[in-house]
C-alpha cells in the first residue's frame, strides 16, 4: 500500500503569499503531481515577485553605481539570500509586503529628490 505524505498548507496568509496559494487548499498531497506542480509554480512566483521587489529596493536606495563584476556579485547574492528568505520564511512573515512599502517609500524619496534637484538647477539659470 501507498503512504500519502501531505504537507499543511498554512491558511492565514499575507496578501501577496495568499495571492498564489489561495487555490491549494490546507494540504498537499505530495503524491498527487498535480498539486506538486501547484506547489512549486506557487512558490516560484512568490519567489519572483521578492526577487523583483528586492532588486527594485536596492536600485531605488543605493544610487552609486558599481564595476560590473561588483554588480555580478551583487546581484547574485540578492538573489540567493532572497531565495533563502522566501523559503524559510516566505509564508510566515510579509517580506513581499515590506518590500512594496520600503520600493513606494524610497521612490517617493528619490522623486522629491530628483524635483527638488531641477528646481535648484532652474533657479541658477
């Protein structure tokens, strides 16, 4: 006879991490492939958005710009360290969320900042 391993599925989700898990259920069966598939293409876009919020962040708060191969470390390590986040606590804690808020926070500063710059230029011509 087959044993069925099952994973929980935690219900009480964050936005973001409840918009791509919402159609899993409480469980998965992990002998089903189907829910597997589920499972993963969950957490892989879950992983994606993070991915994108974080390299999004960093470009928004650190304005210098770095050699390449500075850049290739980077960003490898971003995205290595987000997968490790996303994993292990993806869908306990609002990373994603955090993410948006710290993105809309710091692109509001580097817009003021930006008009406060081209205010300052006009006034010298």
């Amino acid at each position: 006879m087959k044993a069925t391993t099952i994973i929980e599925v935690p219900t009480d989700l964050w936005p973001i991490a409840d918009l791509f898990f919402q159609g899993m259920g409480s469980e998965v069966n992990l002998n089903d492939e189907g829910e597997v598939a589920l499972l993963f293409r969950s957490f892989f876009m879950l992983y994606l958005i993070t991915v994108v919020l974080a390299i999004i962040t960093f470009k928004l708060g650190f304005a210098r710009k770095l050699p390449l191969i500075k850049n290739i470390v980077v960003y490898t390590v971003l995205i290595i360290g987000t997968f490790l986040l996303t994993l292990i606590l993806g869908l306990n804690l609002p990373i994603a969320e955090s993410l948006v808020v710290a993105a809309l926070i710091l692109g509001i500063y580097r817009f003021r900042l930006h008009k406060e710059r081209s205010g300052r230029q006009q006034e010298q011509t």
